[in-house]
C-alpha cells in the first residue's frame, strides 16, 4: 500500500518495523480497554472475554493475512504463517504471560478443562479437513496436494459455531452481574473499531517490511512466515495477553491465546477459501506443522494442569521449546532433516 512511498533500503524497512511495533501497542491497548469494559457491560466471563471479544480482536492479523495470501494464489504461505502463529502463541505469549505476572500466572478448570482441549480439537477438525481435501479433490502425491473446496472448508466452520454455542452456555450460567452504569457503549465500540483499524495497517505495514528484509538477506520464504512472519502477526496477542498477566487477570490472558488459535483455525482458513472458492493445500507440510502444534498443545496443557498455574519454570520450558521449534525450521530449511516436504 505504501510500496511507492517507503524507500527499499533495509534502515527505512527497520524504522517501519520500530513505528508499527509502537502503533500495534497503541492500537492493543485501545482494543483490551474496550473489551474490559464491553464485557462488563454485558456481563460477560473473564474466560469468555479473553476467548472471544479480544481473541477474535487480536487476531485480525492473521485474519488478514490468509485472506490475501489465498486471494493471491500463495496459500500455504498464509497456513504456514497461521500454524507458525499458532505455535508462537502457544509456546511464546504464555511463557512471556508467566513472567510477566506478579505471582504465578493463574488458570483455572474452564481453561483447562474446556479452552484447551476444545483448541486440540479444532486442531484435529482443520487436519480431517485437510485430509478430505487430499482424498477427494486430489492435485498431487509428492509432494501430497489437495483442492480445498467450500463445501469441505465449511466444516471447520460449523465446528466455530458450537464453540459460540458453548461460550454463550456459559454466560448464561455464570449470571454475572453487568456494569452498566458510567459507559459510553457508542465510545467504546468506537474504540474497540479504531484499535482494530490501527492493528490491521500496523501489522500490513509491519509484515510488509519484514519480507523486505527477508529478501534483501536471503532469508527463505519459508522459513520467514513460519516464523518472523508469524511472530509479527502475533503481536497484538502477545501484547494483550502480557498486559492482562501483569493486572493479574490470568484467565483473560490464557483465554485469549487459546480463543486466538481457536478462531485462526476454524474461521481464517475458511474464510479465504469461501472468498476465493477453492485453494491448494500442501497436506505433506501442513500436517507434519499440525502435528508440532498439537505438541506444543500438550505441553501448555501440561503445564497449566499443574496447581492450575504457570510458574516461572513452567514459563522458561514453554520458551525453551519454541527456541527448539525455530532450530528444527532452520534445519529443514537448509536440508539438515526432512520432515517436510514440498517446502
């Protein structure tokens, strides 16, 4: 968007970069104040805020990018960037989260018992879809390729449906009184608008910029959207859930990374096949990258259901692992393994 006005030289990409990391923090805050307040007004759960009102908020990025990436004929650029995201999510913002919190960081049962497993669950919906699309609409078998349709790309879809259908359950049971008193709705829906609004330009303008400089240093496509590209789209989550840990409201910061995913599976992916009609998936670097999710699922899920906290050590194993996931990238990228294929 801004191509022709930004000079191509690597300073003027970092400068980019430095004022879309301030304006995303900005853009975040007006967009975590606005669903606090929101939320109050309607009553609803920390869980269900974190999971749903800023989740779905925060994760317009990727969003975004899946839209335009299928839209463009690169879609498994934008599914590796999603997974990668996911990952990131995952692994990276609970850990930060974990030291970011006054004590430790707190879960609870709703988290464990219902966010997280319901999140492997859409994990395991979005590699049935993937498959579906191999066995019916085959393109290739090596590496393995399939055509997903609308038909097969609605079913995760409806899976979201149930979701809501479960959130809303809960906020009928909670009962939770609402604030009503002292709030500008109109102000802040207006607010929770322009934080999403700023968000979207940062991110496109912050992506942009890395990809420049992925290019002017070599750095494979591959490698850059699972994991730079992933981590810049990322940001508005890391950012929300880290200022949620420090208030000390844990169940907001959890709730938005596993609702974030959530939504990016079972709703970004769709949606840019419902846009386009039907896209390629590569099923031979697709599944492998699924399959390092759930990992990384297990693990957070882990480690939450300990005391229903996450400690600073908990925290350092999360970080740990990503460090892990990144080194296993880098080597199949430079053919040291080769797990992946079709890359």
């Amino acid at each position: 968007m801004l191509g022709g006005i930004i000079p191509e030289a690597p300073i003027a990409h970092v400068a980019v970069i430095a004022v879309a990391t301030g304006a995303i923090w900005i853009g975040s805050g007006w967009l975590e104040e606005a669903a606090e307040t929101l939320s109050g007004y309607y009553g609803l759960p920390a869980v269900v805020q974190g999971s749903i009102v800023v989740a779905v908020g925060s994760s317009f990025p990727e969003f975004a990018s899946v839209v335009v990436t299928a839209a463009t004929g690169v879609f498994d650029m934008g599914v590796g960037a999603l997974v990668g995201s996911a990952i990131f999510n995952i692994l990276v913002i609970p850990g930060l989260s974990g030291f970011s919190a006054v004590d430790d960081l707190e879960a609870s049962r709703a988290i464990v018992y219902k966010e997280a497993q319901f999140y492997m669950i859409a994990v395991s919906a979005l590699v049935v879809t993937f498959s579906l699309a191999v066995i019916y609409f085959p393109v290739s078998s090596d590496p393995i390729v399939g055509e997903l349709t609308r038909p097969v790309a609605a079913i995760p879809l409806l899976l979201y449906g149930l979701y809501l259908f479960i959130q809303y359950q809960d906020v009928d049971d909670a009962a939770i009184e609402r604030v009503r008193e002292g709030v500008a709705v109109r102000r802040e829906w207006g607010k929770l608008a322009a934080g999403l609004l700023v968000i979207g330009i940062a991110v496109e303008r912050l992506v942009g910029s890395v990809e420049s400089l992925g290019a002017t240093f070599g750095i494979p496509e591959f490698l850059a959207g699972i994991t730079i590209v992933a981590a810049a789209t990322s940001l508005p989550d890391a950012l929300v859930s880290v200022r949620t840990a420090r208030e000390g409201r844990g169940g907001t910061s959890l709730g938005n990374v596993l609702g974030s995913n959530t939504f990016d599976l079972l709703v970004a992916i769709p949606s840019g096949v419902l846009i386009v009609g039907s896209v390629s998936v590569n099923f031979s670097t697709a599944v492998p990258m699924l399959g390092v999710l759930t990992v990384a699922t297990v693990l957070l899920f882990a480690t939450l259901r300990t005391d229903l906290s996450l400690t600073e050590r908990e925290s350092s194993v999360l970080l740990l692992a990503y460090l892990l996931f990144v080194a296993w990238v880098v080597a199949e990228t430079v053919g040291v393994t080769t797990v992946l294929r079709g890359i």
